[in-house]
C-alpha cells in the first residue's frame, strides 16, 4: 500500500537555528498539506499545494516559515530561525484531488525546539 | 464557518466495552465527515467517511459512525473494545479544508 513518507522522524533544535522537513506524498496525488498539530490538540493546516502552486497558506507564519513544491512532487517546509512555540509534530498529507477528497497522512516529524 | 466538537478529551473503557466517542459539527453546507485515529508519534490513519451516501458508515476496526444531521453529530461507536484500539481519535469536517477537533484520547482497561 503506497504511504507518505516524511523525514527525519525527530528533529531537536536550537532556537534560532533553522530546520526543514521533507515530504513524499503518494504517486499520483496532485494535492499536498502541511499541518502543524501542537501536543493535546488537532492538526491544523499550515499551507497547501494543488501540484505547484499554493492554494492556501493563510495560516502559515510567512515571517518564518516557508514551503515549496517546485516540481509539483516532494514538498519541502522550512522554519528560520525556529522558536520554543514551533515545539510540535508537523505532518504532511496527500489525496488525489483537494478537500473533501480523503487526505492520507504521513508519520509526522517531530520537532523539538531548546 | 466550519468547526468540530470533541465531548471528552479522555474516555475509559473496559476490555469488551461499548466505545462511543462524541463529535459535533458545525458547517454551512452538507458536510463531509471523517473519524481518525492517531497512535502514539505516528500519524493519522482513516477510520471512515461521512459523504451522504448513507447515514450509518463502517469503517475498518469493527468502528462505525452515525451521521444525524437533526443533531448535527457524527458519534464514533465499537460495540467491543480491544487494549489495541488504545489511541487518539480526531473528528474532522471539511467544507474547503479539513478542520479538526481536539481529540479524544481512549483508553481501554484490561
């Protein structure tokens, strides 16, 4: 069964240093998220791309946070510099086509800010 | 706008045990629903889908859901828990974009 994959899995940091996150969603899946899911809470969608191009990044904290998707493939997000608050798994998932379409989740990466 | 209520952030069953896990939407339009489920660092897994299709949906597991619109609720319910349904489960509706509840974390006594 074809899964997305995320690495690295953990990720522990200094703040101010920068870190990114790279995602592989699933063949053929034209649509990529980004959520940020802080500990006790739900996943709440930081940017998504329709191949390409971004469709929604209004949550996404533009001062330091930036992703791209430059051949409508793999993903990458990144944060400089990191802050304590960006303690959090970030998760990225695909679906074929965009919401209400099923999104399927990648194992998340695991970001811990010192 | 859309938004999801999770009653209960901790329930507690016994092995063999009805689960039911409560979700209240909000939404403009007829929604779609969905139940996942997340276990410990690991990302989230699709239990089952609400798409008007049919009011009562299964999902993998042995867990079903009940949409009723008259209520505006879309409960997650097992008829006999397992120690392996031990985790995190998320309600989401999605409108343009999938929107979350803040979990309910189960667990299961042996």
């Amino acid at each position: 069964e074809a899964e997305v994959a995320q690495s690295p899995r953990y990720k522990i940091t200094e703040k101010s240093q920068a870190v990114a996150f790279w995602c592989d969603p699933i063949s053929g899946h034209a649509t990529l998220y980004w959520y940020r899911q802080i500990l006790g809470q739900g996943p709440e969608l930081l940017v998504q791309f329709q191949d390409e191009s971004v469709v929604d990044d209004s949550q996404l904290p533009k001062d330091r946070f930036s992703a791209e998707r430059l051949k409508g493939v793999d993903s990458t997000l990144k944060i400089q510099p990191a802050e304590l608050g960006d303690s959090a798994m970030y998760l990225c998932a695909s679906s074929l086509a965009p919401s209400p379409d099923t999104q399927y989740f990648g194992p998340g990466t695991r970001l811990t800010v010192l | 706008a859309q938004s999801v209520t999770q009653l209960g952030s901790h329930v507690s069953v016994s092995e063999g045990a009805l689960v039911l896990l409560r979700c209240n939407y909000s939404s403009s339009v007829p929604p779609y629903l969905f139940w996942y489920v997340q276990y410990p660092n690991q990302g989230l897994q699709l239990l089952l889908k609400y798409t008007s299709a049919a009011t009562l949906v299964k999902g993998i597991n042995g867990f079903e859901a009940e949409f009723k619109k008259s209520e505006t609720s879309f409960h997650l319910t097992k008829p006999s828990a397992h120690m392996s349904d031990a985790a995190e489960y998320f309600c989401a509706v999605s409108e343009n974009k999938l929107v979350f509840g803040a979990g309910t974390i189960l667990r299961v006594k042996s």
